[in-house]
C-alpha cells in the first residue's frame, strides 16, 4: 500500500501543470458549502489562499451552513456543487436514485473518551455506566459498538447501560463534569478531550476492525452529481489532494488555519492537527471499495432500512477513482 505521503506526491503531480481544459476554458466556479467550524473549511481555505483552485481550472465559493442537516438540504437542492457528508448517507442517495459520486476526504474517526483515571479499559466495561453518545441512537459507531459488546458478553448496553444521545459540544462538558462515564464522539472532540487529559477507551476504527473490516474507510467524502464534468472532478481531486500535502509539508500553512480552528492552547492545536494529518486517505478507490461494502453490509443487519435505505447492498460506481501518477 502507498503511504500517504507517496499518494498525495502522486496527485500534486498533476497539479504541477495546469491541464489543458483549464487554460483553454474559464474557470468553473464550484460552491462548496461548509461549516464554520468545520475541517472541511481549513481544507477549503489552504485551496484558496495558495491558488490551487485557479491552477486547476476552478474558482472555489465556500458556502457556509449553519449544520450538517443544512448541508445535505442544500447538497440535494442543488443549492451547492458539494458538500462533505457520511460515506452512508453517500451510499444510500445513490441507492435511492441521485447518481452521485464520492471523493474520500478524511479517515480520521471518533471513539470512546474516558477520564484518565477511569478503571474502564475495555468495551465490555461500558455494561451499566453513563454513556454520552453523539449522533444519536443510529449512529453507525454507537450501532457497531452495541453489537460488537453483545456478541462478546450477550448485553445490549442501550438498555444495559444508560445511553445519553446529544450534541458533542453538550455531551463534551457533562463528561468532564462528572455527569457521564463515558462518552462516543467525533473525532476533532476526542482531540480536544485528549489535550486535557481524557483518553480513547477505544477508537471507532477498531470498533469496525472486529467485524472483519481490515483497512482504514473514509467515511466522510466530498459528493458531486455524476453529471460533473469529469475533468472538474479530477481537478477538484487534485487541489483537494494539493492542500493535504501542504499541510502535511509546510508548518507554516498551519499559521492561517490556526484561526479557524478554536483551539484555545498548544496542546489542543496540536492535537487537532495530529488527527487531521493522520486522516488523510491514502488507498485507491478499488483498494477500499470492499471495506467498504463490508461496512455497508454489517449497518445494513445492524441498522436496517432506517439507517441504509430500502436498499441493502452498497452501490457501483460510489467512488470517484482519482487518476494517480505512477511514482
């Protein structure tokens, strides 16, 4: 398997000369909403403030959105050219008839955050505490967790233990008053939890690795209609790609997106760069296809229709494969 280093070198390649359709046609403009304190946004602005967008034929236009429920509507109203969202919400717009396809974006997940002196060292720990759960009862970690924990021991901790479902900043603070044991919640959180001394009893990644899942899947993914032009797909690919290799070269691109990131001391900066760097996708889309598909295939017994769709089988065609230079 490439690292990621050698996948991102192979994609800025291509980024060193504009291609041909870029200089010969003007620039696409290509809305792309955003949340304003989202990873998405540091991405968007090291596109900009380096001109990567322009080197590849396109002007970027951040969209900001108040949450990720407005992204979608405005993803599916064609109110924006794309937006960042769940390789499952993915999945089950194809499945359901809106041909689009899926740009990886990060790999980085949450887990399980405990306080550092808890005696919890295990999942099967969980069974009777006070769990603070983001994303609410069909959230795919929270899901994959239940039933890895039942398996193991035959409880099933939405009633064996008292699950608190809400918004992360909210459950963020009632773990370190004391009012939750534990807490499932998304990665930049974890981050921040981390820099103060909390640590993962588990990640959501290994969560997956005991259903069979043996690579690294992002689940979050830029999503274009299909109808795009592909040459605007492979560019935006490859400024995408560009400012992941920035960031994970130049320590002073990080200057700007410092800002952006409210992160109120060093170690918190650190931490939260540490885990988007670490989230950069480094497989083909042929690679992580069948992880995928295994993913898939476990929500779909797990959460049924409610969580996939009617439609039980992960969908051809999701992933948009990124032409990449031979090294």
């Amino acid at each position: 398997m490439l690292s990621r280093r050698e996948v991102l070198h192979g994609l800025c390649l291509a980024t060193a000369v504009s291609p041909e359709w870029a200089r010969a046609t003007p620039r696409q403009d290509i809305r792309v909403g955003v949340l304003p304190f989202g990873t998405v946004l540091w991405e968007v602005e090291t596109i900009r403030r380096t001109a990567l967008d322009t080197e590849n034929g396109l002007t970027l236009h951040p969209v900001q959105l108040a949450t990720n429920d407005a992204a979608r509507i405005a993803f599916q109203a064609r109110q924006v050219d794309t937006i960042v969202t769940d390789l499952l919400l993915a999945a089950r717009l194809r499945n359901e008839g809106r041909k689009i396809k899926f740009i990886p974006f990060s790999t980085t997940e949450g887990g399980v955050m405990v306080p550092e002196g808890s005696l919890m060292r295990d999942t099967a720990d969980l069974i009777g505490k006070r769990i603070g759960v983001a994303g609410g009862p069909l959230d795919k970690s929270w899901l994959l967790l239940k039933a890895d924990v039942q398996n193991r021991t035959g409880v099933d901790l939405s009633t064996d233990a008292a699950p608190a479902y809400g918004a992360p900043p909210l459950l963020m603070n009632k773990l370190e008053s004391g009012e939750l044991d534990a807490a499932l919640l998304f990665w930049n959180f974890c981050a921040r939890l981390e820099a103060k001394g909390y640590r993962r009893l588990i990640s959501a990644g290994d969560i997956a690795k005991s259903f069979g899942i043996e690579g690294e899947i992002a689940l979050l993914g830029y999503v274009f209609d299909e109808a795009t032009d592909p040459t605007i797909l492979n560019s935006f690919a490859k400024a995408s790609a560009g400012a992941k290799q920035i960031l994970a070269d130049r320590e002073d691109a990080w200057a700007f997106i410092r800002p952006l990131m409210s992160a109120e001391d060093e170690a918190t900066f650190q931490k939260l760069k540490r885990y988007f760097l670490e989230g950069i996708p480094n497989r083909n889309a042929s690679d992580e296809t069948g992880d995928a598909e295994k993913l898939f295939s476990v929500l779909a017994k797990i959460g049924g229709e409610k969580l996939v769709g009617p439609v039980q089988s992960f969908p051809k065609g999701l992933y948009w494969d990124v032409p990449r230079n031979p090294l």
